[in-house]
C-alpha cells in the first residue's frame, strides 16, 4: 500500500514545480514513507495509512496544484497527525525555516531587551543564539537520518 503512495509522490514530483511542491511537503511525505516499515503492524499502521489516503485524496480533488491556505490546511488535517505519530513512536522532530526560527527568536531577544533582562547577561542575544543553535543541532542530527517533517518542507 505505502509502495502505491511513494509512486503518486514520485510521479508528482516530474509534473509539479518546486514551488508547487513545497505546498504539498513533499520531504515530510518522503521522510514518513522512509520510516514507515519501522511502525508497528496493526491499528497504528492502518490510521497512518488511513492518513495517507486522505491526504492523497485530498490533494488530487485540487488537481496537485494547493493555495497556501489549502497548503496549510493539508499540514494541519494530515501531515501533522502523522508527524505526531512518528514524533511519539520514532523520534521525528518538527522543522522550522531558519528565517521564521531566527524572528521568533529575534524578538524574544527584542522582548527580553524591553524588559530589561538582556542586561543582567550583558545584552547577549541568548533567544537567537538558542534557536539557532537548535535548528544547527536539527540540521546536523536530524536532516541527515530523515526523521525531520514539517509545514511546506
């Protein structure tokens, strides 16, 4: 059955752009069909592959091409709950872009400065250090295993 799925991702992936992959978060799909054999047989199998299902089935009603909302969406119905799985059973961790990590974690320094924390550690910015170095530590650990998924990646 998974085999079935990897081949429609296959055949999207020479049909669609990179953009309108992105959309699709064809490197989460890839990364979960990766690990799939490492699942236990039985009801957690069957709701994955349930999930599969629907989100292939999801995005052929939108002939392969999502909106961002419709993108958004697919993340949050089915590629989410997946990832969950994986996370509590396999270990997978969750990828954000490094410009989204590094804003967050910009104005938490922003927000710390404010507040006037940042000077009892003599303005060193630790959010983004922190942040940063995590999304290193995801890159460098995790990236290279395929164990990583996440919104349009």
């Amino acid at each position: 059955m998974i085999e079935t799925f990897e081949k429609k991702l296959n055949d999207l992936k020479s049909l669609l752009s990179e953009d309108q992959l992105l959309y699709i978060h064809p490197r989460s799909v890839e990364n979960f069909f990766k690990y799939f054999k490492y699942l236990r047989a039985g009801a957690i199998r069957d709701e994955v592959i349930e999930y599969f299902n629907q989100y292939f089935l999801y995005i052929e009603t939108r002939s392969f091409i999502l909106t961002l909302d419709e993108s958004d969406e697919v993340f949050n119905k089915y590629i989410g709950k997946i990832g969950t799985i994986y996370n509590s059973l396999l270990h997978f961790q969750v990828y954000m872009k490094p410009k989204w990590a590094l804003f967050i974690a910009i104005n938490i320094d922003l927000l710390l400065l404010i507040l006037g924390q940042l000077k009892k550690i003599y303005y060193v910015p630790i959010a983004t250090i922190l942040f940063g170095g995590y999304i290193f530590y995801l890159k460098i650990t995790y990236e290279k295993k395929g164990m990583l998924y996440g919104l349009r990646y």
